[in-house]
C-alpha cells in the first residue's frame, strides 16, 4: 500500500469532518434530512446529483472505526516513521504514541465526517436516532452535506484534488478550499435561520466540552487540523467576493497549491506559485542502518507553526514564515540517530534573513545553546549528541542536524552545486538570533 503520511491521513481519511460541539439534549426541529439537504443544495447552488445516504453513529463506534481504519490505511511502520520525523524537529515528545493519540484526538473531537472513498455520510449522535435534531446536529449535517455535494459535482478525492501523492502543504491548502467553502456555507445557511443560530448558540454556551486529548496534542497536529477550518474560510470567502459561487465552484478545477495561497488569497488570484527546491537524499551515503522517513513541504503555515514553538511573539512568528518562497526536506534515521537536510527558498534575501534569524531562536531555545557564528551567514548548535547548522545563502536558508559533525559533512555533500557552494556573506545584515522580548 502506498505510504500516507500523518497530515495526509488526518486530512484525508477523516479530515471531512466538522469540530462541533457535542449533542444536547434532543429539542424540537420541523426539519428532516431531505429537507436541510435541500436547502443547503438551493443555497450552494449544487444540484443533489444521487441520494445522501446518513448512517448515524455514537460515539463507542465511532471509536471502533477509527481503530481499524488507522490499521489499514496508516500502518505501524508508517506511524514510527512520522513519530521518528516530528520528533526529529522537535514537534513532539518521544512517548507520543502517534496512532493513539489520532484515534483518541478523533473519536472526542469528530461530530460528523462525508467519506468520499465510500460516499458514506456519518452523523455521531449521542442520543438515539430520530426526527429530532440538536441544533449541532442540524448544523453537522448541513455542513457535511456540502461535502457530498462537492463530491458529486467535482469528486473531491480525484484528479487535481487528488491528495494522496502531494506535499503535505498542498495537500492542506486543497483541504482548507474544501473545508473553507463548506464551513462559508455552513455560516450562511445559520444566518438565514437565526432560530436556529440562537439555538446553536446556546448550546455551545452550555456544553462542557471534553477537550482533554485536544489540549495535550502537539500544537503542530492540532494546528494542522484548525488550519483548514480558520484559514480555509477566510480564503474561500475572499474568492466568493471576488467572483461569487462561480468562483469558487471553479477553485475546484484550479485548486490552490500552497498554505501560502490560502493565507494570502491575493496569490492564489495572482497564480502565484511555490519555488520547486530540489534537496537530495542524504541516506544512502550513511550506510545500511539509516533510513529514509520522510521527503516532505512544511510550507508557510507549517512553518509559522514551527517558530511560535520558540518565545519569539506569535505575530513575529508569522511575519518571518510570510516570505516563504518553497521548501523541502529529508528526514533520516537510525534506531537510536536522527538528521535532516532542509532547504527553503523566500521572496527576498531580507526574508531569508528573517526567517533564519527567527528559526535560530528556536533552534536555541530547544536546545538550551547560545549560537556559534561561523562568519556572517552560518551559525551552529552543538548540544550532547546533536549537532545543527543553519546556513544563510542569498534568498535561501539551508537546516541541516546530525548526530556529529563528520555526518553533518556527509549531509552537506549529497545536496546539489547550490548548496554546495560557500555561502556569500552579508556585510551588511549579519546573521543573528532572534532575541526573545
């Protein structure tokens, strides 16, 4: 079977899914499924094309679900490799176990999900099933409804929305078009209904939500899963008031392929693509211990991620992750070592600049080490059994970590003639770290 990785499977197998609260206790509505299908169809403008079959589920199934799933399409061996990799950055701690938490972060969190493989359209409801809704239920399922429409009419999980063998960081900008526009019309259908908006309301109100597994993740992990939700509804708003539904329905056609498109609908409009960086895989070179767990994109929002981890302020996090330009790179390892080669590329030098000085603060505060300058445009980490380099060349940033400085060279040399080549000096703007306010 072909290898997901993490941000793939969660947004993919169960990203079509709404982060809604909790069932209340069962109120009267006039509504049925036919009918709020109908009236999210006139709203979207999508023609119901076949029957949305719901299958209701409670919780304790929902659980057993996720369970099996995540042991077909998201085996052990591909689990350890993203545990290996998060780990290596510095995004989570050792004793995560990653499928665990996937499982327990889902089944507390997920009120209805649109399965596209299957077309199968689930609703969790906490009590038993009928023709009265909760007002979260009512709003899940107009939500999810929109999924299904987007299925029928552009088939959401193929062709150029095919995500399976995309970066991570175009996989999530094509979930964030798709979450964005249901999550537009979700806010719509509530603000034609304020009775059901009150009502909608007052739940969330009076709900205690269980958030115990949410708040313990990896901000990196649960981040990745707002993202969609947040910055996918301000994007596909913003092409809805540049071309209204049309617009968006031809989005679909012409997906965006970054974060960065998402973060700055500007640059989708303006086709503004991401830099191809080219970074060779350095393992081969290390012997037959070391493997390879991951050739992969961060992108800009993953990135902006990265650096609020540091104690540089969040919205210095953002400004230094809003030059991106492009970015790859390779994680390896052993049992016991880890490295990686990451390349990024940014608009302007003074961008690169930016974000070099504000990834050495996290590289810093990680590892508890004042920076060594090795001239204008290198700086090295050293800390018990680790070695980490940053090296500023022009509009580019290159990362590299090593279990010791003879693999750090090894690293060096597997990339191609750029990267290879001594770093021109910046009289003018020295690199330095960030300093924490």
């Amino acid at each position: 079977m072909k290898r997901i990785r993490l941000p793939q499977f969660v947004l993919i197998l169960l990203s079509l899914l709404m982060l809604s609260s909790p069932a209340m206790a069962m109120q009267d509505s006039g509504q049925n499924y036919d009918d709020i299908t109908e009236e999210v169809s006139d709203l979207r403008g999508l023609d119901v094309l076949e029957p949305i079959v719901v299958t209701p589920k409670n919780r304790e199934q929902l659980g057993v679900e996720l369970e099996a799933d995540l042991e077909e399409d998201y085996p052990p061996e591909e689990r350890y490799a993203d545990e290996r990799e998060l780990i290596a950055f510095g995004l989570m701690d050792p004793d995560v176990d990653l499928g665990q938490l996937i499982v327990e972060l889902y089944t507390e969190q997920v009120a209805g999900y649109y399965d596209p493989k299957s077309s199968e359209m689930v609703v969790v409801q906490e009590g038993p099933m009928g023709e009265r809704f909760t007002a979260s239920e009512h709003v899940t399922f107009a939500h999810e409804v929109i999924h299904a429409l987007q299925d029928q009419h552009f088939d959401i999980d193929a062709g150029v929305l095919e995500r399976e063998d995309l970066s991570d960081d175009q996989s999530l900008a094509i979930t964030a078009l798709i979450e964005g526009d249901a999550t537009l019309s979700e806010l719509q259908y509530l603000l034609e209904r304020p009775e059901l908006l009150n009502e909608f309301l007052a739940e969330i109100g009076d709900t205690d939500f269980d958030t115990t597994t949410l708040d313990g993740a990896p901000p990196l992990i649960v981040e990745t899963l707002l993202f969609p939700y947040d910055s996918g509804y301000i994007f596909v708003e913003a092409i809805y008031d540049d071309g209204g539904w049309e617009a968006v329905n031809a989005a679909f056609a012409d997906p965006p392929q970054s974060t960065e498109q998402i973060i700055h609908p500007e640059k989708y409009l303006m086709r503004e693509v991401p830099d191809e960086v080219d970074v060779a895989d350095f393992t081969p070179l290390l012997g037959d211990d070391w493997d390879t767990f991951d050739i992969n994109t961060f992108g800009e929002y993953q990135i902006r991620v990265i650096l609020q981890q540091s104690s540089i302020p969040d919205d210095q996090a953002a400004e230094a992750a809003a030059g991106w330009g492009g970015d790859t790179y390779v994680v390896a390892g052993t049992d016991t070592e880890d490295a990686i080669h990451w390349v990024s590329t940014w608009d302007t030098e003074a961008d690169a600049l930016q974000f070099a000085q504000a990834f050495a603060t996290y590289e810093s505060d990680r590892w508890n080490v004042a920076p060594a300058y090795l001239g204008d445009s290198v700086m090295r980490f050293e800390s018990e059994g680790v070695i980490t380099q940053i090296t500023l060349d022009g509009d580019s940033v290159t990362y590299r970590k090593a279990p010791d400085a003879a693999t750090l060279d090894v690293i060096a040399n597997s990339n191609d003639a750029r990267a290879e080549s001594t770093p021109q000096e910046l009289d003018d703007a020295p690199l330095e770290a960030t300093p924490a306010p």
